[in-house]
C-alpha cells in the first residue's frame, strides 16, 4: 500500500526545509505557503474491496491533523461516489497554511528562532548580505557559532584591503590562520560580497586562488636547479632551489642551460662544464621569461618525446625563442622502440604548435596521427643513460659553435 500517511508529508516539509525555502522566505519575502502537498490516495477499487482499510487510513491522517492536534497540516476533501459504498469524503491534499505550522510540525522552531537572530546580525553589520543569506540560508544555520570570527575578519579585510601581508601575519583578535584556512571557500563568497570591486582580483578564483583574490602574499615560485660544474658551486652548493627574483640575480659564468621535467633527470644530469639544469617546472616554464640572463645563455629543452612534450616544447619557445630540443628527436626514439608506452589520452596536446623546427614538426605529426602506433610517448626516463651523456656533450660543441 502506498498511500500517503502523516509521515510521509512530514517527509515533505522536511524536504522544504532542507532545500532552504523555509528559512530563505524570511529574508527574500517569498513565501511558498500555503504549502500544498498532494496526497497518494485509494483507488476506487481500493474503495469497493478494501472498504475498512480506507477509512482507517482516513482516520490515520485526521488524528494527525491540525484538526486534532492543533497544529500541522490541514486535509482538503473530496466527496468520491461509490457503487458499492456510496458517497464517502476522501482526503486529496494536505495543506500547510503557515510556516509556524510548518515548524511545529517537523520541530524546526529553535532552529528557525536561532537563524532569525543570526539573521538580524549579519544584516545589522552587512545589509549588503541579504541575497546571500536567501541564497544560502542552510549554511547561515552550518556556521552560527563561526559568525562572530567570520565577522571579524570581514571588518578586517574591509579595513584593510589587499593588505600584502601572509596569512599567518594577520592579526584578528579571537582568529587563528587554522580557522582562516579552513573556511577559505565560504569566506571568498562573503568577501566578494562586502569588498569593494577595487580590492578583488576576479582572475583569481577557488581555494588556491584565495591569497591572490584579496592581496595576501604566497609562497613565491621555486626555481630548482642543479649547477653541473663542480667549479661553480655556491660555497659547496650544487642543488638549489630560489625564488625567480634571487635566480634572475645569479651572476655566474654559465654557458650553457638544460631544461627538463623530470626531478630524477635534473639529480642525475651529466656533469659538464660552465653548465647548470633546471628542473621539474612544469607548464610553470613561463617564468623563466622574467631571467635576463637566459636570454644570452645557449639553452636546451628535454622532454618526454609525446604530443604533451612538443606542446611543452612550443610553449617554452614563446617566452625563449632559441632554445633547443634535446632527445626529442626521431633517431633517439626509434632507437629506444621496446621501451615505448602510451601517452594518456586526456594529456595529449590538441593545440597548433607553431614555434617547431620542420623535423619537430615532422615527428610531432607522426605522434599526432598515430602513424607509428597507438599513442606512442618515450618517457625521458626511458632514454638510456649513455645516449643522455653523449647527447650532452654534443652541446659543448655547438656552444663553441656559437
């Protein structure tokens, strides 16, 4: 039997609250009541061969009803005629008139006391978050006790916008860098609102991009690098990693620079003469843009010999026009054939590369169009160790050639 019952509208009514409508009408002025909430009934079957069964279940719902209990639902009838039974009042739909019925019934009315009264403060000390409470009144009732340091930190940003501090160094009383950290999602939503457009920087967005939304400072971008000449080592030195302002004022007699992404080829890079690697960047290459000096260094790129690579490649040549590809050349991979694997679909490169050399171009056209099979990618880690040696030490001649 699956006739409605008085559990299942309150079923409904909860359904109403947990969507929000019933706490944001007392912000927005929209009101969903009177609630109408149609009911699951007998059939006229049901009516002529399960007689006793119907009434109790009219029974059931009048018991239940604002009609006896003296809050709830209201039953709105309908008279059914009936060969058998005659005429009989069936109830159709269960109507909530008003939300102090609504409340009552599901036992929703601290709740609902408490929101009003976290309501009155935030719109006493932001006007402006209206729309967002009618939008989000669910998570007003989430953060009631969070309220107080939400709010102070909302005068703090206010007060001093894009402040170009860390996080660590804001000093809220009663607010800890923990609870700022935590809460970064909701508070990017309120500062939005209350924030002057001036103090927003709108192409920063999500978690990650909270810092830079609002002027706080970051962790600059690490340069990692590996001086390969022993003679140019920083006080014993070798392996650094700095920010991109301390890289570009390297003053060193470097003649030579090696790109590659992976970390474990940057450690294990030969040795060669007045040379340094970076590694590990990522499609974070474009800062090396800012280095004066790497655009007078002879400079070389090492990637994975796929369509991701070539992309790579490409990108890199935007911001450092001459540099060179190295390993990533037709001969290195047919000669590294059992050693080939796929490249994974949702990496491959879908663009136009236009910065290529006609024998780059050649290959990343045969990669592109799977004509020496399916995917094919030769990681860098792949190449054998000696054909990594030979190929450096080819460099120093071309270098001397320059």
């Amino acid at each position: 039997m699956s006739w409605s019952t008085p559990a299942s509208i309150r079923a409904q009514v909860e359904k109403a609250w947990d969507s929000g409508r019933l706490l944001a009408a007392r912000v927005s002025g929209e009101s969903p009541f009177p609630l109408e909430i149609r009911l699951r009934r007998p059939s006229a079957r049901d009516i002529t061969e399960r007689f006793g069964a119907v009434m109790d279940w009219v029974n059931a719902l009048r018991e239940q009803s604002r009609e006896r209990r003296g809050y709830g639902y209201e039953l709105r009838w309908q008279q059914v005629n009936n060969r058998v039974h005659g005429s009989n009042a069936i109830p159709v739909a269960a109507i909530i008139a008003d939300e102090t019925q609504a409340l009552q019934l599901i036992r929703r009315q601290q709740d609902a006391q408490r929101f009003q009264a976290l309501v009155d403060t935030l719109l006493h000390h932001h006007l402006e978050l209206q729309d967002w409470i009618a939008r989000h009144p669910l998570a007003v009732l989430r953060h009631a006790h969070d309220w107080p340091r939400l709010l102070a930190v909302l005068a703090w940003f206010l007060a001093h916008p894009r402040p170009g501090l860390y996080l660590r160094q804001l000093d809220i009383p009663g607010v800890d860098t923990k609870f700022i950290e935590t809460r970064r999602g909701l508070l990017a939503e309120l500062l939005d609102v209350v924030l002057p457009a001036t103090a927003i920087h709108r192409d920063a967005s999500g978690v990650k991009g909270f810092a830079r939304r609002y002027g706080l400072r970051t962790e600059a971008p690490q340069i990692r690098f590996r001086l390969l000449d022993p003679a140019l080592s920083i006080q014993g030195l070798r392996d650094i990693a700095v920010p991109p302002e301390e890289f570009s004022g390297l003053s060193l007699p470097v003649q030579r620079v090696f790109i590659t992404e992976n970390r474990t080829n940057g450690l294990a890079f030969p040795e060669t003469s007045a040379s340094l690697v970076i590694f590990g960047l990522g499609y974070g290459l474009e800062r090396l843009r800012e280095i004066p000096w790497l655009h007078d260094s002879a400079l070389w790129y090492w990637g994975d010999i796929d369509t991701h690579g070539f992309g790579i490649l490409n990108r890199l040549r935007a911001s450092l026009p001459h540099a060179r590809s190295l390993l990533m050349d037709r001969p290195t991979l047919m000669g590294h054939h059992p050693l080939w694997g796929q490249e994974p679909e949702e990496k491959r490169y879908t663009g136009h590369p236009t910065r290529l050399t006609a024998d780059e171009q050649a290959l990343f056209e045969e990669l592109r169009a799977d004509r020496l099979g399916a995917r094919v990618r030769l990681e860098q880690e792949r190449i054998s160790f000696s054909a990594v040696e030979r190929a450096v030490a080819a460099t120093e001649v071309i270098t001397q050639g320059r």
